[in-house]
C-alpha cells in the first residue's frame, strides 16, 4: 500500500502523523512494533487499493469482494452484460475444471486457478445483485452500503 501512494513512505508517515523511521518499525515489526488496524485501514484508503481487506480475508479463509456504492448508476444494458460476464465465467470454470480433473488429479496450480475463478463469479454475483438493487429497488430498501473508510487527517506526530 506503501508503494502504492503517490509519496510512499514520507507520505504514508506524514498522514498518519508519525516519522517515516516509526512507521518502518512498524511495518517490519521492530522493536515490537505492529502496524494497527486503524493505521493500516488508513494507508489502504490513502493508497486507493483494497490490499488490507484482500489479505484479511484470505487469512480468515474467504475472498475479498468489492461492491459498487449506492450512488453508482447501472442500467438494464449494463446488467445484461454483467449477466453475459457471469455466464463467461461459469463456462471458464467448467472448462478448467474440466481440464484440471482430465487426470483424475487436481495439483497445486490447478487447485489454485479454480478458486481463484470461483472468487471471479463470486464477485461477479455479487456486483450484478448490488446493480439490480440499486436499479430496481426502491431507496428505502437498498439499506446502507458498506464504503470505504474515510481518511483521516493525523493531529500529531506519534512515534
């Protein structure tokens, strides 16, 4: 996420008010030091990527998916395609899927291109359910949409 912002590290520390020597320690875990929850959710926001929640979740077993906000406008022709896209990647993992157990087998690398075409049409569900709510729902049952945190401006240099 570091590398990731535009500024790295000098930035990073600046926001999250603390030297770049502080937030190295943290990072590497020298002297006991970790990077918090709240920091570490910060720097994601900061860098505009989904780093930190993609590895909570895949060290919690699951996957990562990121859903379009309340205000993202979609259309009938956008859910077709988001249907056409869905439909693709069933064939995509019947066809690996396929290819993968033609052996009787399924190794390491096979293993892993499955999943991660699972995690795909996993994702693609649930974009294509959060457009057609957003679309066809009426505003009083969309309910609140998780969104990203947002980024704090630090009040004092910590170390």
């Amino acid at each position: 996420m570091i590398r990731a912002t535009e500024g790295g590290w000098d930035a990073v520390a600046t926001h999250l008010g603390m030297s770049r020597s502080s937030l190295e320690n943290r990072v590497y875990e020298r002297k006991g030091q970790q990077v918090s929850t709240d920091d570490a959710l910060q720097m994601q926001a900061l860098s505009d990527t989904n780093h930190f929640a993609e590895a909570v979740a895949m060290r919690s077993g699951g996957v990562f998916v990121a859903i379009p906000g309340i205000g993202e406008e979609a259309d009938n022709t956008e859910l077709l395609h988001k249907f056409v896209k869905l439909t693709t990647r069933f064939g995509e993992l019947a066809r690996r899927h396929d290819e993968a157990t033609a052996d009787g087998e399924i190794d390491a690398g096979e293993k892993a291109d499955l999943i991660a075409i699972g995690n795909g049409i996993h994702q693609s569900v649930q974009e294509l359910l959060h457009c057609s709510f957003n679309l066809h729902c009426k505003p009083e049952t969309l309910g609140v949409a998780p969104g990203p945190v947002p980024v704090r401006q630090a009040s004092g240099v910590r170390t």
